[in-house]
C-alpha cells in the first residue's frame, strides 16, 4: 500500500506530469484573473491595453502548454499499456464516445451537408407525386393556371437531379427565438459549444495512449471548458463584458445536456426530440464516421507523433 502510494506521489510530481497541467492551469489562471478584474484594469489602462494584455499573457500560457507537451509530455512514462498494444477495448469505446460527441458539435456549424445527386419524383406534366393521390388532389393546379395547350409544358420534369454538396439556404440555427422563449440547435447542449467540443476533443483522444501524462494534457480542455465557460456565464450574470437574462439561464447551461435533463427547455424527452430535428443529420454522421476512423488507428497500438 505504501509502495502505491509513493508511487502515485511520484507520478503526480514527475516533471512530465507537471508540465502537462502546468500550461493549461496558468492559462486558466491568467484568463480567471484577468477578466475577473477587467473593469478595474480597463479604468486603468484602457480597453486596448487591456486586451493587449489579455492576448500576450494567454500566448505565452498556451506557448507553455504546447511546448510542455512537444517537448516533455508526449509518449512520456509511466505508460498504462505498452507502445505498441491495442489501446482496451473500453478505453477505444469511451474514445469513440468522446470524439463523436465533440465532433459531432464542431459539424453543425459548417452549412449543412447533402448528398449532391438525388431523384425528384416530380411529374413533369403538372408537378405533382406519382405515388400520392392525396398529395395529387391536394396540388394539382386550375384547368386555366397551366401552361398553353396540349403537351403539358416542360418545366424540368422528374429524375435525377445534381445539387450543391452544401444546403447554404438551411435555416441557420437561431441562439434563441424571434420571441425569446426557446433555444436552438448547439445551445440546447451548451451554451459554450466551441469550449466543449475541443475539451471533448482531446478527452476522446486521451483515451487512446498509453502515456498518463499525455492522457492528462489531452483532458485539461475539459477543464477549460468547465471553468472558463463557468466564469464566464458569472461575468455576465453581473453585467461584466455581457449580459445574461435570467431566463437564458434557466434554459441553457454550460455542462453538455444539463439544462435538457434538468427541464430547463421543458419535457426532456421533448427538448431531446427537438433537439433531433434541429441537428444538421448528414453532418453528424460524417463526424461519427470520422471519429471511428480515429479510434480504428490511433487505437490499434500504433505509437501517437
């Protein structure tokens, strides 16, 4: 038990270890205690100087963090598996998990994805589905509103259409509704997607080293996302550098699909079932794919560069 727990001791206090949380909690620090005392630093050197500030000291915290881990931290011992072995089964599960709910979140902000050929079953004579009689009756136009005469005019009959890969006329998703009482699309899961689909990012990919003090530098994203995303929403709560209603609040949350499971937007099964129709579906499932693919060969033991 003592020899464990010295070990832990030691592992926790290695200088690769210490260089993978280092980088990432000064840049929480820095950026806690910076926009913590905004008004005050604004009052005394000015809203450029302070985000001169801000930008330079965030640089060289995020400097810290990658030079720690190019340099100290990747592939860095004590390994939980060998080099070159299959990541665990369950590790490549909660990897795949991770990365397809990170990257999931990142694709719905591109316009949305459609396959570019497709069959219209459009008749050409008079516009209407061959196989819906109710949709016949319903659309078929007045004797007098078609076309001259007999041949039923051309307007671009059915069959197989060719169309942009990219639906820019998809309705883009709304942060919160013309009457201010729902939420849409990222921000039914949190109201910092871009913070948690990084954090979720390297979370997912954590799972698939060996090295621990990889896998740490590869979470502290999360932690980011939960405490930079936390200080935030406080910031704006008392009117500093925003503002958020009281309402916005209750309806959303910073954590992934807390404000949905709390029935901050209502009946969650309900929230849940909005929620499917907003996602943009052909890009999630090209972010699944992907984040399968990555599992697939970062997971079968081939050494991360």
């Amino acid at each position: 038990m003592a020899t464990s727990i010295a070990a832990a001791r030691a592992t926790l206090t290695s200088p690769p270890m210490k260089w993978a949380v280092g980088g990432w909690s000064l840049f929480i620090v820095e950026n806690y205690v910076l926009s913590e005392n905004r008004t005050y630093l604004i009052s005394k050197i000015g809203d450029d100087g302070y985000h001169a500030v801000y930008g330079t000291l965030s640089t060289v915290a995020m400097g810290s963090a990658l030079y720690g881990y190019l340099r100290k931290v990747r592939n860095a011992e004590p390994l939980l598996w060998g080099p070159t072995r299959p990541a665990p089964l369950g590790a490549r599960l909660l990897g795949l998990v991770f990365l397809s709910a990170g990257l999931g979140m990142a694709s719905q902000v591109p316009p949305k994805v459609q396959i570019p050929v497709h069959y219209s079953w459009e008749d050409a004579s008079d516009g209407v589905h061959p196989t819906s009689s109710a949709a016949a009756a319903a659309t078929v136009e007045p004797e007098e509103g078609r076309g001259g005469g007999g041949g039923g005019g051309g307007g671009g009959g059915g069959g197989w259409k060719v169309r942009c890969p990219f639906d820019f006329t998809d309705k883009k998703d709304a942060s919160v509704a013309d009457d201010g009482t729902a939420v849409r699309g990222l921000e039914r899961i949190t109201r910092h997607p871009g913070l948690w689909s990084i954090g979720l990012l390297g979370l997912g990919h954590a799972c698939l080293v060996p090295s621990l003090p990889q896998k740490a530098w590869l979470a502290m994203p999360v932690l980011v996302a939960l405490f930079g995303g936390a200080h935030t929403d406080s910031r704006y709560r008392r009117g500093m550098g925003g503002n958020m209603s009281v309402w916005y609040d209750r309806a959303t949350s910073n954590v992934p699909f807390v404000a949905i499971l709390s029935g901050g937007q209502g009946d969650a099964t309900g929230a849940l079932r909005e929620l499917a129709k907003e996602v943009k579906p052909l890009n999630a499932t090209i972010a699944v794919g992907l984040s399968g693919l990555w599992v697939l060969r970062r997971g079968r033991g081939v050494r991360i560069r």
